[in-house]
C-alpha cells in the first residue's frame, strides 16, 4: 500500500509540475496512458493523480479522451481574489499584532 501511495504521489507531482512548468498546452488533450509511460508506473495511479489534479482545478478530465489544461473562467478568478483577500488580510493582522508585541515589549 505504501508504494501505491508513492506512485500515486510521484505520478500528482510529475502532472503538476508539468502543468506549472508551462509544458501543457490549452486545447491539447492529454492521455493517462502516456503520462503513465514516461513516468515508468501503471495508469492506476495516474489516473488517482488526475482525479485530485481535476478536483483542485489544474486539469479537467474529458471522458473516454483523456485530459487537459483547465481554463480558468470568471468565476474561477472571483474565487481567487476572495482567498487572497482573506489571506492576504488575515497575515498583515499576524503582523500587526507581533509588531505590538515586541514594541511593547521593548518599552517595558
């Protein structure tokens, strides 16, 4: 089970990686067959790989045809900006408060 596991995640990196790296193409369709050859290992965890890949929206599964690059559509940046907003706010309060801290520290 452990090396399943292993697999699994080589065969999520080597596709994410890919998709990062830019060494996909929009419109090009992607086969879990060819993924599986150049990485050395059986479609079994590729095609787990593809499943978490398609459900954090890198790729999109075409059924029966393979897979390919997900295009981002408005609501997709919508949600992005919502994150970042959150983060982004969330870690200048982190900042803040250390700041207070060690100034009032500082003062003591």
């Amino acid at each position: 089970m452990n090396q399943k596991k292993a697999l699994h995640v080589l065969a999520y990196e080597h596709i994410k990686n890919m998709v990062l790296e830019g060494k996909m193409e929009y419109g090009e369709i992607y086969s879990e067959t060819k993924i599986a050859k150049e990485i050395g290992i059986s479609r079994t965890p590729v095609r787990d790989a593809i499943q978490y890949l398609s459900q954090e929206k890198y790729i999109d599964i075409l059924p029966n045809k393979g897979f390919c690059l997900h295009k981002m559509g408005i609501q997709d940046f919508v949600d992005t900006n919502q994150i970042r907003t959150a983060i982004e706010g969330y870690c200048g309060r982190e900042i803040a408060q250390k700041a207070d801290l060690e100034e009032t520290k500082e003062n003591v």
